[in-house]
C-alpha cells in the first residue's frame, strides 16, 4: 500500500513549527539565556558605563560630575534552510506505530505532514544548542556561538582549563568561581553553564563527599537543580567537554526571527508531479547570539 499526502503543507502555521525547532533547544526551552523574538534583520543592544558619579554635597549643580558612555552591542542572526528529501516508506511505519499508540510520546502526530516537520524539527533543535555554545561561523549550518565570540573578546576573563574529572572538578570549579568580578558576583541570575561531562563529574564527587546527600552516594541525585558556592549551575549541552562560562542571564542573547517573513515550512509530496515516493521538507530561519559586557563573564577552556 503506498501512502500519499492529502496536500502539500506551507506555510499558514510556519511560524509555529519554527518554534518548536528552535526553542525546542534545552538551552532556550529552559530559559537559561534571554531571548529576543522577531528580530527581522538585527537588534541593537544598548550598554551604558557610568564612571565614579558619587562626589561631596554641594549647594550648587555641579557639571560634568560624571560621564555616561553609551556603546552598543549588535545582535544580527544569520540565515538557514532545510532542504530534505524524505522516503515515505522509510517513515510511515514509525507514523502508524504512533497512530496506533505504541509511542511513549504525550502528543501524537495527526498527521503525516505533522511528523514529518516534527521529525525535522528535533534535529533542527539539536543543531541550534550546539550552535548556541559551540557554533563556529565558517562552518556550513552554523554560527558563532558564545564559545567562539567570547574567545575572540578580550574584555572576557579567560582561564585556561584542563581535562575535568571527579578529582579535580571541584576544584577547576572554584577557579571560575574565583575569577567572577566583584561587581558580578552575587546577581540574581548569575549562572554557571558548564559541559555535559563537567556535570557528570560534579555530580559524581558531590555523591563521594561524606556518602553524599543523605547517606545516598551516588544516588543521590535525581536530575533536579545544582549550585555550586551558592551559584546557580546550568548543563549546556552544547558546550564542548572542559569548557564553562559564567555569566549573567541578562548578559547573554539569542535572537531569532521566529515570526518574521524569513521562516518558512514546507512539506512537498512529489508522488503525483515526479512519481516517487518522496516528501520534500523545507524549512528556513534565522539565528543568532550575542553577549553584551564581556568584562562581566569569564570563560573557562
């Protein structure tokens, strides 16, 4: 039995799957940085500097007391498409195993067009945290991500890392803890994002010390939320191994035209125009980060 879609699909709920993508990515889904919708071609960032503006009282008002300098930050998301042609015999077995409710998933495709983007859509996810953190713009399908534009600004606090394991992770730890500035450290959103491989050894000596949180070891921990010194602790998982960054959640952006004219879905089915089988998916959008104060962040890689 051959399958056909009833439809081509584009376009009137594009914007919706587009979200699903990007914001999809554990980093945003989870709210760990700020996020700017609907940037159409580039947001401008406003940074405000102020020197020392306190002096003795007066009776008169006094000039030139103190100096605002503003400057800016850009945020300016690139572009990228999906162009993907898809078997339907290859997927329609995995469609109907859904239909049928073999999936452990709490939302099921109603259609085939739906599982299709949805499929396409959590690789476009995937893609997007790992650009987040660790995307280098010469590379086809990503950007720079806060790796590479903090490496490159020299108002970021840099320490030299090493491999990171359950010995001396507490440690490594503590040195970027160490080199927050003074200004910074105790904000409210200050946060730790560190690697997939940090957090396993964090996790790991936390269950070593005094047999862990009662008594549990290892056991211990459920996947609830870390600290570290009081600091609140994310899993980036798009962060390369060693490498961690603290930083205010103000600090750092992502941008997105997520409902501007430049995203588009589509889902074509060739069957009856070229006489396959195949199911075409389009998809484009734009993306991007920035941070704003580099001399607040530290970097550790």
């Amino acid at each position: 039995m051959s399958v056909s879609l009833t439809s081509s699909y584009a376009g009137e709920f594009s914007g919706k799957f587009i979200a699903s993508a990007l914001l999809s990515a554990s980093t945003l889904d989870s709210g760990a940085i700020s996020i700017l919708p609907n940037v159409k071609y580039k947001s401008v960032i406003q940074k405000g500097a102020t020197d020392d503006i306190v002096k003795d009282a007066s009776c008169d008002f006094v000039d030139n007391q103190g100096t605002l300098t503003l400057t800016e930050a850009v945020l300016q998301p690139d572009e990228f498409q999906v162009n993907l042609k898809l078997c339907k015999k290859d997927l329609h077995n995995s469609w109907q195993a859904e239909q049928m409710g073999f999936s452990a998933n709490d939302n099921l495709a109603p259609s085939f067009s739906e599982f299709i983007i949805a499929h396409v859509a959590a690789k476009v996810a995937d893609k997007t945290e790992k650009n987040i953190w660790s995307g280098v713009a010469s590379n086809s399908g990503e950007f720079d991500g806060f790796t590479a534009k903090l490496t490159a600004d020299n108002d970021v606090v840099k320490v030299v890392g090493t491999t990171i394991d359950s010995d001396n992770v507490i440690a490594q730890m503590g040195l970027l803890v160490d080199d927050i500035p003074t200004n910074v450290y105790g904000k409210e959103d200050l946060t730790l994002y560190i690697s997939s491989n940090i957090a396993r050894a964090y996790i790991r000596a936390l269950g070593s010390v005094g047999a862990g949180t009662d008594n549990k070891v290892t056991q211990w921990y459920n996947g609830g939320e870390l600290t570290f010194d009081g600091i609140n602790v994310f899993v980036a998982k798009g962060l390369a191994d060693n490498t961690m960054i603290a930083a205010e959640k103000s600090n750092l952006y992502f941008g997105t035209g997520l409902l501007s004219d430049l995203n588009e879905v589509s889902v074509i089915d060739t069957s009856e125009t070229l006489g396959d089988q195949n199911v075409r998916v389009v998809m484009r959008f734009t993306s991007g980060i920035q941070h704003v104060f580099g001399a607040d962040i530290v970097l550790y890689s």
